[in-house]
C-alpha cells in the first residue's frame, strides 16, 4: 500500500456510489469542516446506511462510543470490527512477552471486543454530499518529510488551493524529476475553485 494523489473536481451530477465525499459524521449528522464556502452550491442528498450502536447497546449491553477503536476486518465469516474499553491498554507483543506468542493472544483477546457488523442494526438516513470526478493521478513521488509531517498533524487530507499545490512541490518533491510529475500530475490537472487534492494511503 503506497501514497495515492489525487485531483477531485467537484460536479453537481450525480455519480456511481463511490465517486462523492460525505459531508455527514458516523451519526449522519451534517458536517463541513473541511470543505470551504464555495462547495456549497456542490452539496447533494443521498440516502445513505449507517450502523445503529444505540440500538446494539440496547441489544447487547456494549457501549461501543465509550471504546476505542481498533480496526475492522474482512473475511470468509464476514465482516468485523475491534474494539477495547476506554483507560484499558491493550497488551504490546515484545519477544520475551511472559508466557510467548499463545499467551500474547490470549491476553489480546481479554481485553478486545469483536463485534460482528451483520448483527448490528442499521437506520437510513438522507445525508449531504459532494459528488466529483478524478481529473488527475499520482502514486507515490513524495519525501519522507511529508509523511513525517502527515503523521504529525502538520498537513490536512485537503488541499484546495495552487498555492499551497506549489509549496508542496517545492517542500516534498526532492528531485526535479519528483517536481516534474508531480506538476505533469497534479497541478497541471488542477483548477481553483473547482477542484481539490487528496492524499490518502
């Protein structure tokens, strides 16, 4: 799994499934934070599914929003999702844990909560999105700066201006073949106001 770069333009059409950005939090509830003011006209209703966790707490007892999550996974059982209490650290595997690798498992298992996302229930709801098409297309090509600086916190998932497109040539493509491509790539593709870029892995 690599970095992936790419170019956004928003469209007011309709498309397949995949092709939107979500303006809704895990609840449904509206959220634009990170779109500015003139994606507004963008916004479109769509029925979407989400998971009903105060229903699975009526259900079951766990109070999923008061855990921390884990991760999901899929396989030939279905679909999953792990999850720990709060203020509970999960054991860290070492190569003289006490007790080996059976043990590791288990004390791992002690503490996580699986929960089988088939026996959670679900309630639609109408949520705002953005629909867009992928204009432009890069993997990789970028230093280890900027996974550093994603990793702290210093970049956004966004980037919705030239300028910043620019400063991200200068500061994160090392070689002037990286600059190249990722001008070839990116900013060439890229149009303001319409457009944004996402760097996702």
């Amino acid at each position: 799994m690599g970095l992936d770069i790419c170019v956004r333009r928003l469209t007011k059409q309709n498309k397949k499934d995949t092709d939107y950005f979500s303006l809704a939090d895990d609840n449904g509830n509206y959220n634009n934070q990170n779109f500015p003011e003139w994606t507004k006209p963008f916004e479109k209703k769509k029925m979407a599914t989400f998971y009903d966790w105060d229903a699975y707490q009526e259900k079951t007892g766990i109070e999923v929003w008061n855990m921390v999550y884990d991760g999901q996974y899929v396989c030939e059982n279905g679909a999953f999702m792990e999850v720990h209490p709060q203020g509970v650290e999960l054991p860290k595997w070492t190569e003289d844990y006490e007790g080996g690798w059976d043990k590791y498992i288990q004390d791992v298992a002690a503490v996580k909560v699986v929960i089988d996302l088939a026996t959670v229930p679900t309630v639609k709801k109408y949520i705002k999105v953005i629909y867009f098409d992928e204009v432009g297309y890069q993997r990789r090509g970028l230093n280890e700066k900027f996974y550093k600086d994603s990793q702290e916190g210093k970049i956004g998932y966004f980037v919705w201006t030239l300028a910043e497109l620019e400063r991200y040539k200068d500061e994160y493509c090392t070689t002037q073949e990286d600059k190249d491509r990722f001008q070839s790539n990116i900013i060439d593709e890229f149009v303001e106001g319409q457009d944004c870029v996402i760097f996702s892995w």
